[in-house]
C-alpha cells in the first residue's frame, strides 16, 4: 500500500512539474520577440563551440552590429568558466542554462537563433524568428535517411531544417549529399544554403602571436607541450559512449598511449580531442587530464596549432584539410563500421594512409614531418583540399554574417531546394497497426510515382515492435515526420479544446485566435516551414490529426473515407463506444475539406447520403479512390514457410494455437476455410462461427481459420469451446505475416457487417481463393465483377455460401493486379486537384 502510494504521490509529481514546464513555455511565446537578440546554441549548451562560437564573435565585433544582444546556452553553470569571465562585465552578452525558464524564454523570444545541431522537441519557430542552422561538418559517415533505421534516427533533425531560414554548407558535396538527398530537403526546404565555408575554420588561420597564445592555452589547461609537435588524435563517437563510459575513456587513453610510446617522448605530443557526446565522460577520467584538449578551447584553434591530425571516420578532417598538414586515418574496425553505419567514401579515396596497426601510424607521423621516405603529400590531398574547403580561406564568417544579417551575399553561393516540379503531398498514416489502413497507405506510398510527386508522411513516433516493423515497410523515397512530445500553449485553452472535441464541435479551430493560434503553432512545431500542395488525412479517424493538417498554408485537403462512417459511430472498441464522440466530431471538419474520398464509388454514395445533409457537406466533395495492392510483396511473403508464422507473431497466441498450427499442416482430406480481420463486432465473426458450425455438421472434413487481433478473441473462443468446435476451428491471435495461410488456404469468408473496400478481399483474389461475402453496402465494387459469391447477412445464407464452395459451385478468384493498380492509382491522382494536369505536362 505504501509503495502504490508513493508511486501515486511520484507521478502526480512528474504530470505536475510537466504541466508547470508547459505553462512556462506558454507564457514565454506570448512575450514580445526582441528582433536584435541572437540566442546560440552549440551541442545543446556545451560549450561556446563550432560555427555558433565564431558567428558570435564575428557580429560581436561588427561596428554596425554594435546594437545586438548575445544570449549563450550552456548546460552547467559552474562549468565554461573561461567564456563567462571573458564577458562577465559585458551587459551585451548573457548566457541561460539548458532547458531552464530562462532558455525557454529567450528560445521563444530572440529574433535570430543559431544553433550546430537541433533545439529540443518542444521548438516550435515563430514568426518573425530568423533562424540559421550551422550543423556541424561535412559528414565521412552516413547522415539522415542513408543511414540504417535513418528516418527514425533523423526525424527531429529533419524537423529543424525545414524551420531554419539558413543552413550553412562548408561545400557543393554538404549541400547535395547531406541535405538535398541524405535529408530529404529537395522540394520542401523553404530557406537558402549558404555555401561560403565553415565560419569555425577561420581559427585555423593562426599568425605567430595567435599560434603562441593558443599553445599557452593548452599549457595552461595542464596539458605539456615543452616545444613539441602537436600529433591530434580525434576519433568519432561510434554511438556507444553512453552505455560504457568509463570503458570508452580507458580504451581512448589506451590508443592515446601507445602512439605516444611509438613516437617516443622527445618530438611529439598526442593529444585527445573527443567527440562532444563522449567529452563529459573523458574529462571526469583523471588520467586522461594531461592530454585530453579541454572543451572551452575551441577545436578549431587547436587544429591550427597540430602538424598531423589522426582520425577514424570523424568529419573533423575535413577542417583539417585546410591547413595543408598530413592526415592519418586508423580504423582497426573499418568492416564492422562500414556494416553498422556506412561512409560516403571508401578507404582508398580519402586523402591520407587509412591504416590498421598503430606502429604503422607512428611511422606516418614521423615520416609526414621528417622529410624523409614516404612523408610526400598524400596524391589525392590538393584535389579534396579543393573540392572540400575551397571556401574556407578565413573569411567564411564575414561572408555568413552578410548573407544572413546584411542581406549581402554572391548568388553563386546561395542555394535555394525549394524549386521541384512535382506535386508536392503530404499523408497522415495513422498508428501504423498492422490494419487495412496501413497496408492500404504502404501499397499507395509504393505505388505512387514518385518522379511525379514529392511524398510525405506524418504519423506517430513509432515505438512498439509492429508500429516500427510497419514504418520500415515505408517507401525509401518518401519523406517522414514523425510527431513527439504535445502540443505547446496554456492549458485553459487546451481544455476548451478537448471539451469542444467531445461534444463534437471542434470547428472554432479557426474562428478563436486562441485556438488558431495553438493548432498554427504546433504545424510549425511539426513540420517546420515546410509547404504542401495537397494535404491527406489518410487514415480519417482522429479528430486531432483532421483539425491539425487544416492548418497547413496553402494546400488542398482531403480527408479518406475507409468505411461506411455513419455506422462507425456505434462501433464498439474494446466493449466501449469509443468512437461516439470522436468521428462526430471528424464529421464536423469535413465541411472544411475539400475533398472527402471513401475508397469505392458505392461507399461514397453511402457516406453522401448519410452525411452530407447532416454536417451541411456540398456533395460534389464526395469522391472514390479505390485502394492499391502490393501484388509482388504478398506474392513474397506467401512463399515464406507455414512454420514461420510461429515466429512472426507480435503478441501471444492462444492456448490452442500449437494445436491449429499442427492441424492446418496436415491440410489433406480437410477443407479449410479461412478469414482474416480484427475480433471485433463489425467484423461479426460470431456469425461465422455459427454459420461454420451448420457447415461442419454437413462437412465433417470442413475446418475454420480466423486470423486476427481484437478485443472479442476471449468470447469467440468461449463460442467456439461452447458449440465443441476446438477441434476444427481455430483463432490464431495477430500473425504478422499471415499470407502463407491464406495460400495454403481452400476458400476466404467475410462475415462483416459492413465494410470500405477490404485489403484482405484484395489479398485473397491475388491467392486466387474462391470467396465468399456477406452482403454489405460497398460490397459489388469491391472487386471486379463476379469475384466474389456475395450471400445475405443471415447464419443460415452464411452457410449455404460456405456449403456452394465445397459442392464445387464457387470458382477462384482472379486479379489482375497490374490493371486494377493502374485503374486505382488514376483515380487516386484524379482527386489530387491539379495532379493530372501536372502528369500529363510531364509526359509530353
């Protein structure tokens, strides 16, 4: 009791401070915006670090500048001392701690934000906010969507390009590798690439006097020089510092040692520079102290002051070119990497030895600042020299602050991504379970042309094993938003908004400039600056998501029908009329949509005249889109064996299910009917039950395979022992892969209510399976005609249909998947306003 007490006291804690953070984060976007302020942000507070540290200082000391204010993020007060005492007494310059109030409200309120990474989750920019995105290096390895589980990994990335004004590009390759392809940004970036070079390099550009000074900050940091070469090692962090810090920081300083040891002690120095990930782990290591290069002093200052710089896959190197001095590349575990990340170069086109042993990396050293044998210049170094920092010559961060501040800029190295042919579409998903919406979506995202649309989808964060085994079925080509955290704003507003959402009247969404202002918020918050020319609710159930992409600017939207959605209403999800309140209040918003598209012409005649009327719908707004069908994937999946269907299940099987699977694989001299779909009422399997049960006692070989998921499997499987059917009538539980049952199959039954257009009739006439339906709305245009052997809803009819199957009187079915897709994906384009006209201007 006193522990489900204390966890009770703990959690209205935690929903408390939450909603505390939210009312601050609320009450700091409703201040005026201060447009002379710049807010910096490096590495989510650091350091003063990067190309946010040199932009600083560039308009600090701009005499037509003079007049801005510099606020610096930094995560700890009691550390970056050297930055705080050097402006200490200045009234220009502030610093904020991470994730404070104070962050949040200069976050919400600096007129210029810059930063080399991305804000938190909760950013949302404003207008009138100007914000410049630096990243952080040209990238070796693979970025964004190239890397494995990329679009999961870049999301919140993805998420503040396409909000920032300005994204610096240290060269042409950064520009179409990293952010055009690697990104996504081709089409949808609404800002400019400013392609000048990296403003931090400037530091590398050392004079006599500044190379002294930088030297005898690094004496001063402990660190003993005694006259020698500075020999940098900088490895990248692999992603796996955080689970074995202190590990990681032995291993470095094992590495750090040995080369050391090579070299001997008289010459050279090495010395550490971490990845930014891993430094706070390094830096509490006392013994890495002496040669670990601190965080306050600037990396690039520190790369102007090496002779030789050692690396793995770091971007770093690409700084370092610059300088004209040798690098060395070691990567003892090149094979697993490349495996486990990918780079955008193979070893033998980098500009330097990529070696294995560090003896051998001790001997490149010596070599590469001797003059002797084997220290001439890498062959490949002046041509990426070239090619990769072309631009970096010591002005890059005049040259930025005048594109950016002073409006003065050379348009050869100014970039717009904006400019694609292609209509551009947007598609809310859904939850991604494994339902007919989300095969239907997966077979539209990978039919769709996509040389003739710029695709997008937006859904949930995935997070449990099926919603994240369906999002990596998502195209390659299509761009992905994934939504975390909540809405931003007050709370008495929210609560308005969800009262209104239960009563079914959510439509002041744009008539309160409360409620605008929240819903205009949390679109910017998602999807950045980012303009569509079609916006789809796809999935068309939630009332949050239908009221959230009409506030895209400037699209069509449409809204997709998938189902008799009058007769929704009553459903019952889970025992509960879940959706009593929530579609009325979708129904309310389909005024506001342009198009509102069932997925048959028989459907949209439903949904008219059972709708329009009601919600004042102009009937025009009423179309079809039949769904799409992956016929090579199912095709695949079917060939896979019986027995995996053991091991592709994602939640636990009934009692009996060792027991079907065993039945259903000795298949000869049974007959074997199968469906598929949730347990739940409309589905009505209960009829199919009873109706098996009449066939069983005429067909004693006949069995029942019901594939599905659902809130009803307990009462079914009552049903089921109570007419003693367990012997011949099986309900698996969710099978993710269920295409080998059907194929091994002999005749599909639906035994729904009421249905849109059926993915699983689609699926079953790919197996060619004989099937038989009972009679609903949408049913005769759910395939060609004559497909199906359509009966009435009653047990009795159910049973006769099932019985005209095993007396030979229903036939297979057959579709041909090329010309229904074709057919279907014409109708999809022709609700698309404009969307024909653009293809046909394409093809001529």
């Amino acid at each position: 009791m006193l522990r489900t007490t204390r966890t009770k006291i703990t959690r209205f804690r935690h929903r408390l401070m939450r909603a505390m953070s939210a009312e601050i984060r609320a009450w700091a976007a409703r201040s005026p915006l201060r447009p002379r302020t710049v807010l910096y942000e490096s590495f989510s507070g650091n350091g003063a670090l990067d190309n946010p540290e040199a932009l600083f200082r560039e308009l600090f000391r701009a005499p037509d500048m003079s007049d801005l204010r510099h606020i610096w993020v930094l995560d700890d007060r009691s550390d970056h001392t050297e930055i705080r005492a050097e402006f200490a007494h200045d009234r220009r310059v502030r610093f904020v701690r991470y994730r404070s109030v104070s962050y949040f409200r200069a976050l919400a309120t600096s007129g210029y934000l810059i930063n080399n990474a991305t804000f938190p989750i909760e950013f949302a920019k404003r207008p009138g906010q100007i914000y410049i995105n630096t990243w952080h290096g040209t990238p070796l390895k693979k970025m964004g969507y190239d890397m494995p589980s990329g679009a999961l990994d870049s999301a919140n990335t993805l998420r503040n390009f396409l909000s920032a004004d300005f994204l610096l590009s240290q060269n042409h390759f950064m520009t179409q590798h990293m952010y055009e392809s690697a990104y996504k940004l081709r089409g949808a970036f609404q800002g400019q690439v400013i392609e000048e070079g990296y403003p931090r390099v400037d530091r590398q550009f050392l004079d006599h006097a500044s190379f002294l000074q930088g030297r005898a900050r690094l004496e001063s940091a402990g660190i003993a020089l005694e006259g020698r070469h500075v020999v940098l090692y900088a490895p990248t962090w692999k992603g796996d510092s955080f689970a074995n810090p202190e590990d990681d920081a032995n291993q470095l300083l094992s590495t750090v040692a040995e080369i050391q040891e090579h070299l001997g002690s008289s010459d050279y120095v090495v010395l550490l520079k971490t990845h930014q990930v891993v430094h706070r782990f390094a830096a509490k290591n006392p013994k890495l102290r002496s040669i670990l290069v601190p965080n306050d002093i600037p990396t690039n200052t520190v790369l102007g002051l090496a002779s030789v710089l050692i690396t793995d896959y770091s971007s770093i190197f690409f700084d370092f070119l610059a300088t004209g001095q040798p690098i060395i590349f070691y990567t003892p575990d090149a094979a697993d990497y490349t495996d486990s990340r990918g780079t955008y170069f193979a070893a033998s086109e980098l500009p330097g030895p990529v070696l294995t042993s560090l003896a051998l990396v001790a001997d490149a050293i010596v070599a590469s600042t001797s003059g002797r044998a084997g220290g001439e210049p890498h062959p490949l170094y002046g041509a990426w020299r070239q090619r990769f920092v072309g631009r970096d010559d010591g002005g890059a961060a005049a040259r930025v602050i005048n594109a950016a501040f002073r409006n003065r800029f050379d348009p050869r190295r100014v970039f717009t991504l904006s400019e694609d042919s292609r209509t551009s579409i947007l598609l809310h998903i859904g939850g991604m379970r494994s339902n007919g919406i989300t095969a239907s979506a997966l077979n539209l995202l990978d039919s769709i042309n996509h040389d003739l649309y710029d695709v997008s989808i937006v859904i949930r964060r995935p997070r449990g094993q099926e919603q994240v085994a369906n999002q990596a079925l998502i195209h390659p080509r299509v761009r992905q938003f994934h939504r975390s955290g909540g809405m931003n704003g007050h709370k008495i507003p929210h609560y308005r908004r969800k009262s209104s959402e239960r009563h079914g009247t959510p439509d002041n969404h744009h008539s309160s400039r409360t409620q605008a202002a929240l819903w205009d918020d949390e679109w910017r918050r998602t999807f950045g600056d980012t303009i569509f020319d079609a916006v789809i609710d796809f999935s068309g159930y939630s009332v949050f998501w239908a009221t959230l992409l009409l506030h895209s600017p400037k699209a069509t939207h449409l809204i997709w029908l998938h189902n008799d959605m009058a007769a929704e209403v009553d459903r019952a999800v889970g025992g509960r009329r879940r959706m009593r309140h929530t579609l009325p209040a979708v129904f309310a918003l389909y005024s506001q949509h342009d198009r509102l598209v069932s997925v048959s012409e028989s459907l949209a005649k439903l949904n008219r005249l059972s709708l329009s009327q009601k919600y004042r719908i102009d009937p025009q707004a009423f179309v079809a889109s039949r769904n799409l069908i992956n016929a090579t994937h199912i095709r695949e999946l079917a060939r896979e064996s019986l027995e995996s269907l053991t091991t592709n299940r994602v939640q636990d099987v009934s009692a009996g299910a060792p027991e079907w699977l065993d039945a259903f694989a000795r298949h000869e001299g049974r007959v074997w009917f199968v469906s598929v779909g949730r347990y739940s009422p409309e589905k009505n399997h209960a009829r199919l039950i009873r109706a098996f049960a009449l066939v069983h006692s005429a067909h004693p070989e006949a069995r029942l395979l019901v594939i599905g998921y659902g809130s009803l499997q307990a009462s079914l499987q009552h049903q089921i022992d109570s007419l003693r059917l367990g012997k011949v009538a099986y309900l698996t539980g969710l099978l993710t892969n269920p295409f080998p049952a059907l194929a091994l199959a002999d005749c599909f039954v639906l035994s729904s209510k009421y249905e849109g257009q059926p993915m699983v009739l689609l699926e079953a006439a790919l197996m060619n399976l004989p099937i038989v339906s009972t009679r609903f709305e949408s049913i005769d245009d759910a395939l060609p005609p004559d497909t199906i052997h359509i009966v009435e809803q009653d047990d009795s009819a159910l049973a006769e249909g099932m019985n005209d199957y095993i007396d030979g009187r229903v036939s297979g079915s057959v579709l041909d998947a090329a010309a229904y897709n074709a057919d279907a994906l014409h109708e999809f384009e022709g609700v698309i306003p404009g969307a024909l006209t653009v293809r046909t201007a394409l093809v001529q």
